[in-house]
C-alpha cells in the first residue's frame, strides 16, 4: 500500500512538473513578441493612454479602466506581426502601419473632434487623390496635423525612454514582476477584443448596413483598431448597399402620370423649431413675419402634427427621398428614390440645396449627401443642381432656374437651406441681428442660453426672408410648395440644453423639441383657383398626424403619379389616408406611444 501510494505521488508530481514545464513554455511563446518589440510595445501603451485621454474630452469616451488595458491586445498583435515580418526584414513596416493608423485618429480628434467613426472612415473612402491633396495641403496651415504629429513623436520617445530606464535600472525580479503583470493584461485583455474581432469579421459578410448598426452586431468600439476596422466593414457594406441602390434606381418605372400639378416645389429646412416661430407659438419672439403675413393672406396652411423620423439630416434625407415605407418586409435599397421617378414620369427635377453638393469636399456634405452626390444616383435623379455652397441661404437664391423655365413644363424644385443648423451665429448676416439676450427669455442656462437663443431668432428671422425671397419669385405662377423642417432643435425649453442629442432613448421631452417639425403648405392664387380639389384635401389634413418620412406618398398625389410603392393610406391627401398608421421614430419607437 505504501509503496502504492508513493508510486501515485510521483505520478502526480510528474504531472505538475509537465504542466509547469507547458505553462513556462506558454509564458515565453506569448510574451515572446513583446520581449522581441519592447518598444514598440510600449508605444502602444502610451498613444492609446493618448487616445483615451483626447477622446475624454473631445468624443466622451469614459471608460478609463478599458481605455487602458483593451488596446494592450491591439499591439500584441502587432507585436506579432513585426516579430513574424522580422524575419523578412519588414518589422519597420509593421510599425510604420501601426503609427500610421493611430496618428489618423490622434488627427481626427484635434481636427474633427472625433474618434475613427463610420462618418470619418467614409469621408477617407470617397475622397479622391486630387481632394487628398486639396485637403492636406489645407489643414498645413492649422494646428491639427502639427499636434498629432507631435503627440505620435512623444509617444515615442517615451517608449524609448521609459524601456531604457527599465533596462538600466530595474532588479531582475522587477523585471520578472513586469513580465507577469503584461502577462495577466494581454491574456485579459485578448479574451475581451477577440469576440470583438470575430463580430468585425462577420461584418464583412453582412448584406445590410442596418444589421451592423444593431447591438447585436456591433463590435464594442474600445480600441482605436476595433473602430478602425468596424468602420472600414461597415463602408464596405454601405458602398455594396449603394450600388445596389444604384440598380434599383436605374431600373425606376412609373405607371401613369397626369401632370395634376405642374409646378412642385419642396422646401426643405434645417433645425427649425416650431416653438420658437409664432406660426405656432403666440409667445414667441417676431421671428415670421413673411410667412405670418402670408398665412393670413390665406395662401399659406400650417399643418399642425408632423414629426420627423430621425434628428440625424442624413437619416432624414434618406427617409424622405427613398419610397420604402418602414413596414416594408426589405430595406430602403430595394426602393427607388423619388426625384428618379419624377424623372421618369416627366417632370424636371432642379435641387438647390446650400448643404448637398457635389463640388465641395465638406465632410458633412459628403457623409450626409451620399444618395445625391454619387456620380450615378445624382445623373438618375436631377436635372440640375448647383454647383457650389453659399455663405448665407440668400445667395443660394443666385442658383435658382428662372421662372421661365420651371413652368416650361411640368417641373419639381427642391430648396433646401441650412436654416437654422448650428452655429446659430453664422446663419445670418450681420443686417439681420435683430434680437439682442436681453429681449429673448429661456427658462434655462441663464445669460448664456439668452446669447444662443437670440441667434437663433435672428437665424429663424433671416430664414424667413429667403423662403419670403424665394415664394415671391414663384407666386404668380400655378404652383404650390410644401415647407418643412429636416427635424426639430430644443432650445432650452425644458432643461439646459440645446441643439440635439443622441436619441436611442427617447423620452417625450426630447421626441417634442427635436423630432416635432414644422411643415405648411403655401399656395397660389392661381393654384387656389386651377385646383379646387387638392385644396379641400389641404384644408381638411391640417390636424392629422404626419410623418416626413411619408411624404413621397404626398408628393405622388400632387403630381398625379401612378407608382408601385405608393399607398393611398399614408397619403396625407388622400381620403384614404390613415392617421393610426404608428410614426415610427429613432430606433423603432412608436412617437405617439412615448411616455
């Protein structure tokens, strides 16, 4: 029995002493690539440490404690890669990739105030060499690209700095010490990111954009790689998406069309709240007076119900412009676009617009104006366009189409203004500073709010002048035109707070002052007289409750075109118009079921 037992003992000591043996050789294979990279080990530490602290106060990135120690398996990676490429002699180039990548980030934060997004990435994807250039030489002559590179430089030579001190300076069980702990982080830290890996990896696979943006998808992005990466696969989705969407648009066909009305204008705003205009608030400072005066000139009607689906204009444009309806069994790719079937049903499309334009390299317009300024969609859709962007909106009246050629024949114009998008102060020209803080009231953020709140009074006011500006040029024609806002803004109105915020989680407050838009309908005397019909259906439809993303449906009616995707039942027009039809806004959320 003795001799049994000891002969188990020794199995068992033998056992431990393989699994040792298997745990030390585990311990120098995966700490072998940081051993090999010291340095460069290092420096991933410190710009990520970088990263973290610049996005805390530009991007409010948080999460100190997985800020730091994520990142970590990022550069173990790497460190891989340049201890495999060494072989080769190509380790610098892995270094150089690294550096590359994170001084782009370190930039996006100084210049764009943002971390690596699916909005910048995509920037960077649709620009040209010739933009490039444009663009780079631009920035040289501001602080930006100088601080990124500075920030990269020290971030090095700490790494170097800091990895000589360690070497001079620390006892051997220091070093051991530090071993194990980079150990424990890497291990940690790896079986975090690789199931974020895997999702980005999946992402590539994906069909639609709207599946990557879901939760269920969506990697964690907390690490400048994740969101590099995640970026660079939703853009390769959402290009798929687009040219998919090109098909579709090219394949537009239309039924029948009557020309009902033969001059079609659709005025698009931005930021403008109906409760700071006393079209809709009495208590509101003067800020309409054009429009006031025509609605009691009884060629204006105020609709009193419509929301937006989104306080994004990118996710609004596309809503608007696209004939999916959100209960639709596919995606908003396998619709056409609206102007594309006016086009087809004879009309002439024109879309002025001071925030889309081809020409220019503005990162909004690109990331905002993808479904109108592709080479292609913009050929299928419009007939003509401006050609440039504007200080103020007034000017964009210097690149409309004479009266003469939008009544040569059946015709649609879009206008679309800035409006009152922030900064408020830039919106109008300096004629136009009416109202000073201290004739405007917030409940709110005191003098400050008062400051902000008068510029955008003065930016609603001038607004007023351009639509003024723009209607007299077009009233004595049969025409009719249809104005509303892309979404809303708050205005301090019920906390301290303005512009717009993230609206994942909607509660009533926000859904009111951000979503809630103004929308009217302003109409001729000649139109008021050749059509009696779409007047009584205006008249009546005031107070039915609306959603922008329906109002291709609207659109359809006034023309009097025959389209598949269109339904009698979210026509506001229509007599067989709906109105328990849910407004679905923000992610999925029924607006007039908020608490």
């Amino acid at each position: 029995m003795h001799r049994r037992g000891f002969d188990r003992c020794g199995a068992l000591w033998c056992f431990m002493k393989q699994l040792k043996a298997i745990a030390l050789w585990l311990y120098r294979i995966i700490l072998y690539p940081i051993i090999d990279n010291p340095i460069f080990f290092l420096y991933t530490f410190f710009i990520n440490e970088e990263l973290m602290i610049f996005s805390n106060i530009y991007a409010g990135y948080l999460n100190w404690f997985l800020g730091t120690l994520l990142p970590l398996f990022d550069g173990y990676i790497f460190c891989i890669l340049a201890s495999i490429l060494k072989r080769i002699r190509m380790r610098g180039l892995v270094w150089a990739v690294y550096t590359a990548i994170t001084l782009g980030e370190t930039f996006s934060l100084f210049c764009y105030q943002s971390q690596y997004s699916i909005h910048v990435l995509q920037l960077v994807m649709q620009t040209t060499g010739q933009e490039s250039s444009e663009f780079i030489a631009s920035t040289l002559h501001t602080a930006a690209p100088w601080l990124a590179l500075a920030v990269v430089a020290m971030c090095w030579l700490l790494a170097w700095g800091v990895h000589w001190i360690h070497n001079t300076y620390s006892p051997d069980w220091g070093k051991r010490i530090w071993r194990v702990m980079v150990f424990a982080m890497v291990i940690w830290s790896g079986t975090r990111e690789i199931p974020q890996y895997v999702r980005i990896g999946r992402s590539f696979s994906e069909h639609t954009t709207t599946l990557l943006g879901d939760s269920q998808h969506m990697p964690r992005l907390s690490s400048c790689y994740v969101r590099f990466f995640y970026s660079i696969a939703f853009n390769y989705v959402s290009a798929k998406e687009l040219d998919l969407l090109v098909d579709v648009v090219a394949q537009t066909t239309v039924n029948s069309c009557s020309n009902n009305c033969p001059a079609i204008v659709l005025i698009l705003g931005e930021s403008f709240s109906k409760y700071h205009t006393p079209l809709y608030n009495p208590e509101s400072l003067p800020v309409s007076p054009y429009l006031t005066a025509l609605e009691r000139s009884g060629n204006l009607y105020l609709h009193q119900d419509a929301v937006s689906c989104s306080n994004l204009t990118s996710v609004v444009m596309k809503n608007i412009f696209s004939t999916w309806n959100d209960d639709d069994e596919d995606s908003d790719i396998h619709h056409t676009l609206f102007p594309a079937v006016f086009r087809k049903a004879g009309y002439k499309v024109f879309f002025i617009s001071n925030q889309f334009c081809a020409n220019t390299g503005d990162i909004w317009n690109t990331i905002g104006g993808t479904i109108f300024n592709h080479p292609t969609l913009n050929q299928l859709q419009f007939d003509f366009r401006n050609t440039c962007l504007y200080p103020y909106d007034g000017d964009l009246l210097q690149a409309m189409p004479s009266v003469a050629s939008l009544t040569a024949q059946p015709s649609l114009l879009i206008f679309h203004v800035m409006g009152q998008h922030v900064k408020y102060e830039e919106r109008y020209p300096a004629s136009f500073e009416c109202f000073k803080p201290d004739m405007v009231t917030t409940k709110f953020g005191g003098q400050h709010a008062r400051e902000i709140a008068a510029h955008y009074a003065n930016a609603t006011l001038y607004n007023d002048s351009v639509i003024g500006a723009l209607w007299n040029q077009l009233k004595d024609q049969d025409v009719i035109a249809i104005y509303l806002s892309d979404h809303g803004e708050e205005l301090f109105d019920w906390r301290n707070f303005y512009e717009r915020s993230d609206i994942s989680h909607l509660n009533k407050c926000v859904a009111k002052y951000q979503l809630d838009i103004p929308m009217m309908f302003m109409v001729s005397d000649l139109f008021k007289a050749n059509h009696p019909d779409e007047m009584a259906a205006i008249e009546q439809c005031l107070d039915q409750p609306f959603i922008s993303s329906n109002l291709f449906h609207l659109l359809f009616h006034l023309a009097g075109i025959n389209h598949i995707d269109y339904e009698a039942k979210r026509d506001l027009l229509s007599p067989n118009y709906d109105p328990t039809l849910p407004r679905i806004v923000g992610n999925g959320v029924n607006y007039d079921q908020l608490d």
